[in-house]
C-alpha cells in the first residue's frame, strides 16, 4: 500500500512512504538502497537455531549512533538465550512478537515500525530496528549513544559569579539541566520535527499556568507552518518565526546559558531548543532585555543597578558618538569649548579627507579587524587584532590619513559597543551607527535627530509574538519598570511582568524586606 506523505512537519525520506513487507530480504533492499548501500548501516542476521521460532531476522542499525553495548549484551544476548524455546510454541506472529517485547528484549523503550519512512528515521535517530521473515512491522528498540561535547562553561556569555554551566549540542541534555533547576511538573515540553531532510528534533518548554497560552499556541502555529529542507541551528528559526523581517532590532534572545533560559521561564517566556546548537531561543521578549545579564541578579541590587545603567550608556555611545562628532566638527563648531576647537583644528591641519571620511575609513578597518580576529586561528587571532588596531591606528596618525581625535572616537565606540550583553543587538548598534554617520554629515545634529526619531518611531510599532517592543515603557506600565533601568531588591519584585505573563503573576509573597531580629528584653 503507497501513502503519500501530507504534513510538512514528518514528510519522512522518501516522496511516498511504503509498508513493511512480510518479506525480510526485500525491506533489507528498500533500506540499502534508500542509504545509497552506505557501509555505516549495518545489519546483524540470525538464522537457523539462534534464531527465535527459527525464522529468519534481523538487526539495523547505524555505526556510531547507537550504544555497542546495549546492541551486544542487551539485544543479541536476549536473543541467545534459553527463551527461544519458550517462544518456539507460540505460533501466531501477533504472539510472538508481543513475547519477545514483553519476555525476551531487554530494553528500555520499544515501539512498533509499520512504514519504511519512520524505519528509516528511528535509525537515524539513532535506534535499532528488528526485522523478521513474515513480519509486516519492525520493532524500534532504544540504543541511541554518540560523542557529544560534554557540559562546559559558556564561551559567549561569561559571568564572574553565577553557574559556569552550558547547554551542549545535544537536546536532551539541555532538557535536562533546565529540569534540574525547574523541578515542577508544570515545566511542559512540546517536540516538533522540522526539515524534509534533516528531520531535526525541536523542543518548545514553557511552565503551564504563568506562560501565556496565547502566546504557546501562536509559537507552536508558526513552528507547524515552516516547510523547508533543513533547520540547522536556532538562527533558522529565529529568521522563519519572527514577528518583522526588515529591521535591524531582534525580537527573540538566543542563550546558551540554563540559569538564564530558567529565569526566562519563571517569568512567563517560552523557549525554543533545536537538537545540534547550544543556542536557545527565548519569546516574547521586549529591547530592554537585551541588555540584561544574568549577573544582574546574583550581584547587590545596587552594584547591578549601576552596571545596567552603563549597558544603557555603552548602547548609547556606540550608536552616536561618531555621528555626534561627525556632526560637531563639521557644523556645530561653536558648541565646542575654544581650546577644544583649537586642539581639533591642529589634529586635521593635514588630514585631507573630511570627518565622515574619516570616521567611515576606521570604522570599517575596525570591522575588518573584528571580523578578522573571529575567522582567524584561536592562537594568534587575539594578537593579530589588537596588534593590528594599534599598528594601523598610530599608522595612519602619522600618515596624516585621519586626526588622533578620531582614534579615540572609533576605539571608545568600539569598546562600548562590547559592553552590550546580547551580540545581536550589539550588531543591531554598529548597522544603526553608520547609518547615523551618513544623515550627520548630510543634515549635521538635525539628521541625528531626525534619524533617532525615526528608530523610535519603528521600535514603538515592532512586536515580539504580539508584545510591543518598547514594553513598559510605551505602554507604560509603572509596576514593571522595577527591573528595567534599574533593579530593585529582589524582595521588592513580588510580581512577574504583567505582559509576559497574564496569570499567576505573583512570584512571591510581600513583607520580605529583611530586618534585624528584635529580642525582647527580660
């Protein structure tokens, strides 16, 4: 019987999926030559005596995916045994087959395999497959086991005092370092399968009763509308599920950090795993919590409160500082104090570009040597960048190719830009900042403004699975903004985001605030 495959989600391998024959030589052909006779598939027979009710059967599996003993002593074992002899009396195959899922097989998880298409991907999953003469079903059994990198320390987003622990390349090991830090029974998993090829395992979780419902079911509607090839890594989806293509803003945090996806949850977010990146996709999320860090909650609220407020000023510099001096020096020149003026004067005595020139020259060197410092080898790529900043840098002082002001405009910039927690939103700041470059040397400190005005005005309209993006702060919600700009006490924050999340949205009880223990006096 030929079925044609309709959901895009499991399309399978083949156009038209086909049923296991009775006939035990004709699926090992189907399978060898769906694999193109690939020397990793392989196939244990057994016949005659060590075969259970004498027929013949059958083994598949794939080198390197599967636990070589769990195949060896789990599974060939259970089959050399004594217990054929029992099974030998059973002569109907519905009995037999239950006999040896319930008697014989020592195994942890086994389901039945009607179709050559879920044969094909329980293999590639990375189980067992057996197959016998006369049998038109196989049966799946649990043997899946690779190398994987083990759990590390974040490369990407480091903390001086928090968990040192990140997600690996593995999704179900992700699952369960989130569960380790969540553990309720409301922490709900959704899995889906996306790519006609790759077939790769994705994981929506969110805690039932603070995530909103609305929310989950729109992530899961645009997650079942993706149909395409091939998902990869999170980024794939990021770009299919997003609210807004054309704009420079993300409007979904990717992490590799558990702690971080665990908070995220107990607000009300939902996160998204894709089996083979450590990078999990947080939504709905709004711009201020790009520039939130994890540390931000195991520091003093005081120490963190300051630290944000500079993430605030490092943004702000990055995107406008060029541009301001662009624009102050080419038209704005009597807003400088006179032995400023003087001093800048003196540094472009020979310089023959102007200032937008200027900044756009180093500003793109800079870029180049960033790039360079990431493609290059892990041993000199730090050295070559910083080498190269300096030697081109005071180079092209020298050279009399820009001032030394506009070195230390570029180099500040660039740092600040560093300061930023989250990469894509500080990527975000280097695309708006040459934008901004061009409009101050056209329209000068009016060009800034109007160009400002226009980024807020595309922020204000942006959403994040229906969430403003400039939430609480337009909407203003006042409730919310104790961990915004600032971070209150931890004890002050009795209530999640009202946005986030709709219900359940007290966290804690009030009456928190520590004080000293009275005793009374005898």
């Amino acid at each position: 019987m030929m079925l044609e495959k309709k959901n895009p989600l499991k399309p399978g391998l083949v156009q038209q999926d086909e049923s296991i024959s009775g006939d035990l030589s004709l699926n090992l052909l189907k399978v060898k030559g769906l694999t193109g006779n690939s020397p990793d598939i392989k196939v244990r027979l057994f016949q005659g005596e060590a075969a259970v009710c004498h027929i013949q059967m059958a083994i598949l599996y794939i080198d390197g995916l599967v636990d070589a003993h769990v195949i060896n002593n789990d599974i060939l074992k259970s089959f050399m045994s004594d217990s054929e002899k029992e099974v030998d009396q059973v002569r109907a195959v519905p009995d037999t087959i239950a006999l040896i899922k319930n008697r014989i097989l020592a195994a942890g998880s086994l389901k039945d395999v009607h179709s050559i298409n879920n044969l094909m991907s329980d293999l590639f999953a990375g189980n067992s497959v057996l197959l016998a003469n006369g049998w038109n079903q196989g049966i799946s059994i649990s043997a899946a086991e690779w190398k994987q990198r083990g759990v590390e320390e974040p490369s990407s987003q480091t903390v001086i005092r928090g968990p040192k622990e990140g997600f690996t390349e593995n999704i179900s090991t992700n699952i369960t370092l989130l569960r380790r830090k969540i553990k309720n029974p409301n922490l709900w998993i959704v899995t889906r399968i996306i790519g006609r090829v790759t077939q790769t395992d994705v994981a929506i979780l969110y805690i039932n009763g603070i995530a909103n419902d609305k929310v989950v079911k729109e992530i899961l509607q645009r997650l079942d509308s993706i149909n395409t090839d091939s998902i990869l890594e999170s980024g794939y989806l990021e770009e299919f599920i997003q609210d807004k293509t054309f704009t420079p803003f993300p409007t979904m945090i990717n992490t590799e950090r558990p702690d971080s996806v665990a908070g995220a949850l107990l607000e009300g977010h939902i996160a998204i795993l894709v089996d083979g990146t450590p990078f999990v996709l947080l939504a709905p999320v709004t711009f201020f919590h790009f520039l939130q860090a994890s540390e931000d909650y195991y520091q003093r609220f005081d120490i963190a409160s300051f630290l944000r407020i500079l993430r605030y000023f490092a943004f702000i510099v990055s995107m406008l500082l060029p541009s301001l001096y662009i624009a102050i020096t080419t038209f704005h020149q009597e807003m400088l104090p006179t032995t400023l003026l003087i001093s800048l004067v003196a540094q472009k005595e020979g310089v023959p570009f102007p200032a937008f020139v200027e900044a756009l020259l180093m500003e793109t060197t800079f870029e180049v040597l960033r790039e360079a410092g990431v493609r290059m080898p892990r041993a000199i790529g730090p050295a070559i960048s910083i080498v190269g900043a300096l030697v081109l840098g005071q180079a092209a002082v020298q050279a009399g190719l820009v001032s030394a002001a506009m070195v230390i405009v570029v180099s500040f910039t660039a740092i600040s830009n560093f300061v930023i927690p989250a990469f894509n939103m500080a990527v975000a700041a280097r695309l708006i900042r040459f934008a901004l470059m061009l409009l101050a040397a056209t329209l000068g400190l009016f060009g800034i403004m109007s160009g400002l005005i226009a980024i807020l005005v595309h922020m204000a309209g942006l959403r994040s699975f229906g969430i403003p993006y400039l939430s609480p702060v337009a909407p203003f919600i006042a409730n919310n903004l104790k961990d915004v700009f600032i971070r209150v006490p931890l004890w002050a924050m009795f209530t999640r985001p009202r946005l986030i999340s709709h219900k359940n949205i007290v966290r804690q009880g009030r009456n928190l605030q520590p004080s000293p223990s009275k005793e009374k006096k005898k």
